[in-house]
C-alpha cells in the first residue's frame, strides 16, 4: 500500500511540475480547479492530455474526455492511476 502511494506521489508531483511550468504560476493546489479558476483553456488541456499519454504511456480514449479526468492535479493523478491499473490487469 505504501509503494502505491509513493507512485501516486511521484504521479502527482510530475503532473504538478508540468503544469506549473506550462501556466507560469508558483504553485497549484492539489484540488484546485484549473480550468475553472480560468488559469487555463481547452488548449492547455490538449497539452495535458498529450503529456499524460506520453510521459505515463498511457492512452486517452474517447470516453476518457471528460474535463473532470483532468480539472486538477488529484484528478489527473486518479486518472493516470487508474489507467495504469486497467493497463496492468
């Protein structure tokens, strides 16, 4: 259980660099809405998902395309998390 939270810590703090690099912000919150607190637009959110796919080598399918997959970093994290375990099984 630990080994897993160390991974989705990993995750997370990947996910956070990325995304406070691509937006120029010091620091985003774990559950900070980002596309609500309008410091991004359906354009970065195409970023987000392309560097998911590539850096976690994960596949973004259709049915995944729903902004609650990636409107925060906790989302985001769940979501590789998740796909990874669907991946596995």
């Amino acid at each position: 259980m630990m080994q897993n939270a160390n991974r989705n810590g990993e995750i997370k703090e990947t996910i956070k660099r990325f995304v406070t690099r691509s937006i120029n912000i010091p620091d985003v919150g774990d559950d900070d809405d980002l596309f609500e607190s309008g410091l991004v637009n359906s354009l970065f959110a195409v970023q987000l998902m392309t560097f998911l796919e590539k850096t976690f080598a994960i596949e973004v399918e259709a049915d995944d395309l729903d902004i609650r997959n990636f409107k925060s970093l906790e989302a985001a994290t769940n979501f590789v998390v998740k796909k990874n375990a669907a991946k596995a099984a």
